[in-house]
C-alpha cells in the first residue's frame, strides 16, 4: 500500500471528548497503519512513527508491526532524507525498541526501578507515579504488578488513611513467595526461541551500505548554495535542510551512522537482541527463524567498519568519518557484552552471573582473538596489519573498562554492568590472551615507523588487564586463574 499524507486525514475516526478510545477504532486505525508498504514523506512517516508508539501496548501488537513493511518503511524515509531536519529518527528508534520489549522484558527493567526506587524509605503512592509517569504510560499493567510485587501500605489501617508504601523486607517476600503458584512463578528461564526479525532487517541494511563508499565527500550540487537557507514545501508544511557538521553531506555514511546507532541501543537494552545479532546470518530464508550462532554480524563490523587507519593523523572529511564509524561500530560490540537487567538476579554480587551473557563473552573474545592472530599473519602491508591490530586492541581496552572520549550512549545502567569489565577479562585469560599479545609484541617488525604506537597498545591492554586482575584478586583466587 502507498501512502501519503492526505489519507491519513481522511480517515474516518471518532473520538471521545476525554483521552481514550474503543477497542473498535483502535483495531480499524492499527490495521490501517500495519498495512503501510510505502510512505512518502517525512512528515507522514512522523505521524505514522507516533501513533504506532501509542498503539504498541502489548507483545501481539509488536509482533504484527515487526511482521508488516511499516519499519522497513519507516526506516527507507530516513535512509532517503539523512539531510532533513526532524525527529524521525529519534521516533524509529523508539519504536523498534518497543517491538523490542516483550513484557518478560519490561518486568525485568521495572523491577531494577522500582527496587532502587524503594529502598528502605516510604513513599507517597502519588508521587511515584507521577515521577514514574514514562514507565506507566509504557505499560500500566506491568508497572503496576512490579509495584505491587515489591511494596505494601504503610501502616495499612481501616480506614486508609494515606497512600503511604514502603518497600517489602526479606521476611515478608518470603511469606508471599511461598504463597505464590508455581505457574505465576517469574523465574522462568529467559525464552529466545524466536525471532522479531529486526536485527536481521538492520544488519542486512548495513551490509548493503557497507558496500559503498562512506568516507568520501560528495561533489557539492548546484543547488546548495542557492537553496541553502530556503525552505521546501509550503508554508504549512516546512521543512528545512539540516545544517549540520559536513560530515553527514555523504548520505550513505549518515545512514550507516543511523543504522549503527540504532543496532547498539537494541544491543545495550535487550537479550533479544543479542541472540537475533549472534544467529545473523545474511542467507537466512526466513527472519522470524534463529539459527545457531554465527561470527556473521561481528565479522561485519570488525572488517568493515571498526578499521580507522591509526597512523594518520589527517583531519579530513574523510579520514572523520571513518573514526567516527570506527567508534560506533566499536560501541555496538560494547553494547553486545554488556549486561542486561533479569529478574531475579543481583547485579551487584559479581559471583552471579548470566549464563547466556558468559557465552556471548566468550564468543566475542574467540572473533576478536582470531582476528588479532589472522591480522598478524597476514601478507597485507605492515599498515594494515598492525592498523587492524590497533583498531582491535582499542576496542579491547573499551570492553576492560577504559571511556570513551565521548558520551556513547545514555543507556548504559552502570549499576548493572558494573563487574562487566572484570567478568570480560576472565574470558580473555581464559584464552590466553596475554600470551597473545606478547608475540605480536616479540614480533613487531622493528622497521616499521609506527612500532611505538602498536607497543604502546599492547602495553595498555596488559595494564587494563593486570589492574583487574589486582582489583578482584579474591574472586580470582576463588575459581578464576589466568592463563
């Protein structure tokens, strides 16, 4: 179905005069929205972007949304209109991210919140739920039962006379956890059986974009100096060309930027979408299907965008770019080892750990391991070799803690990824990494310009690991030991 903006006005829907709507008219809207193959403008697809946000409220409208053409859509008008100002993107991303959160999904983010929300001191029942107004507005249902699950009145007595709640003791959470049926039960191992298809559909987009030239500056058109600071369309419907950094006149790279970004947000926020990343594979007949664990979509990332050329210290255009789509790139590798909120467990004791994130570490440090060695033995010039080499050790010294020069993400809770660096450097020993890296160090060719550089990032990955090392030497000597 193509459709434009004027369709959407002449749709035929009533409301109410106060903020609600049938079951009727929401099911005639979502059904017209979820058959949209084509959209034309940016400011069709804005509309269509929040009103699909309003309506996504449950696991059976995010599956027939990922299941329709209106993301892929959606995400084409950003790909066609990178130099347009609007908030399109910042609305796609939100609504992947809701087709995204299954309710087992929100239950585990909302009972982080709400446990630090309680704490051992009261709260006013209003006032939570007005300072929790974004978390209520995503589902009251949900919110609602993780409120009730982990509070009870203060000084309950009939009749009420506050709303008053407090958090539950040790001692109480036992005495309902006995009385709840095992079926109500939420420690139920995480179900990835599936597929959204959305990962699938991202990274297959950046595999095409990843083919053309990202770095190179566009030849300027005649128009842009002539319409520079004109606006297009009427004046009911304005919209202006961005003006932004340089950089973003390539629109391949732009879209590859916005692509990248959107796949590390998924990837900092959902299990989901660590398992559709890890089982991606570019051949796959049916994206609703995992398939088993691949190096697909981390060998994507590493041989074509994380590569920054090191040695040069050219402040081009270009060689910006490519740093840039170097560190994004890198930060979705980050985002893949990061942990992610489940129920039930305690992020803070470093001796529980997530079984499932434990086997993306250690398939994440096996790729980058193996492309530490083939870029070692490779009969490529000496400048790519170690360009690759320092590329991956850089990106290393991200996953061992060091920041990044720049706020990469707002995601990150650093209450639940706190140990994420020292459970990532019990991988690395594991396999040896150390050994690794001391012979590329022995055999560093001393004719090389740049040798300095490489040792240097040698040097600091043995550091990072060494401080970890010291830092958890309890918890190294109680089971872990370095290779």
């Amino acid at each position: 179905m193509e459709i434009d903006s004027t369709r959407i006005s002449e749709t035929s829907l009533t409301f109410s005069d106060y903020y609600s709507y049938d079951a009727e008219a929401k099911s005639k809207l979502f059904d017209f929205l979820v058959s949209i193959k084509q959209i034309k403008t940016v400011e069709t697809a804005t509309s269509i972007g929040r009103m699909l946000i309003l309506l996504c409220r449950d696991d059976s409208d995010s599956e027939r949304i990922v299941r329709s053409k209106v993301i892929e859509a959606l995400v084409n008008v950003v790909k066609v209109n990178t130099d347009t100002e609007s908030n399109l993107q910042g609305l796609v991303i939100t609504l992947i991210r809701y087709c995204m959160e299954s309710h087992k999904v929100l239950e585990s983010y909302m009972n982080e919140y709400v446990t630090r929300l309680l704490g051992n001191n009261r709260k006013d029942l209003t006032t939570v739920v007005k300072e929790y107004t974004p978390h209520v507005m995503r589902s009251s249902a949900v919110f609602t039962k993780t409120l009730s699950d982990a509070s009870i009145l203060y000084k309950c007595a009939s009749p009420l006379k506050n709303l008053a709640i407090v958090g539950l003791d040790p001692e109480q959470k036992k005495l309902i956890d006995s009385d709840t049926p095992m079926s109500d039960s939420d420690n139920q191992p995480f179900d990835s059986g599936y597929s959204t298809g959305i990962m699938q559909f991202l990274l297959s987009e950046l595999m095409i974009v990843g083919k053309k030239d990202l770095t190179v500056s566009p030849e300027p058109s005649k128009d842009d100096d002539e319409n520079k600071n004109e606006t297009l369309g009427s004046q009911k419907n304005v919209r202006k060309k961005k003006e932004t950094s340089p950089i973003f006149k390539n629109k391949d790279y732009a879209y590859a930027v916005f692509l990248l970004q959107t796949i590390a947000e998924l990837l900092f926020s959902y299990k989901q979408a660590k398992t559709e990343f890890l089982t991606f594979s570019k051949k796959s007949s049916n994206p609703f299907e995992l398939g088993k664990p691949r190096s697909t979509a981390l060998n994507l990332l590493i041989h074509q965008f994380v590569p920054s050329d090191p040695f040069k210290s050219d402040k081009s255009f270009e060689a910006t770019r490519r740093r840039v789509l170097s560190m994004v790139s890198g930060v979705c590798i980050f985002a893949l080892v990061s942990t992610t909120p489940v129920k039930g467990i305690d992020h803070s004791d470093s001796k529980l750990v997530d079984p499932d994130m434990t086997f993306v570490r250690k398939f994440t440090v096996d790729i980058l391991i193996k492309m530490i060695k083939e870029s070692s033995t490779t009969s490529k010039p000496a400048a790519v070799r170690y360009g690759r080499i320092v590329d991956i050790l850089n990106l290393v010294c991200k996953l061992l803690g060091e920041k990044y020069d720049y706020d990469v993400t707002s995601i990150v809770d650093k209450k639940i990824t706190v140990h994420d660096p020292y459970f990532f450097a019990v991988e690395l020993l594991d396999k040896k990494f150390p050994s690794v890296l001391s012979s590329i160090l022995a055999d560093l060719d001393v004719n090389f310009p740049y040798t300095e550089k490489v040792s240097s990032h040698i040097m600091k990955c043995m550091s990072s690991l060494c401080a970890i090392r010291v830092e958890n030497r309890d918890l190294f000597k109680d089971g872990h030991q370095s290779g």
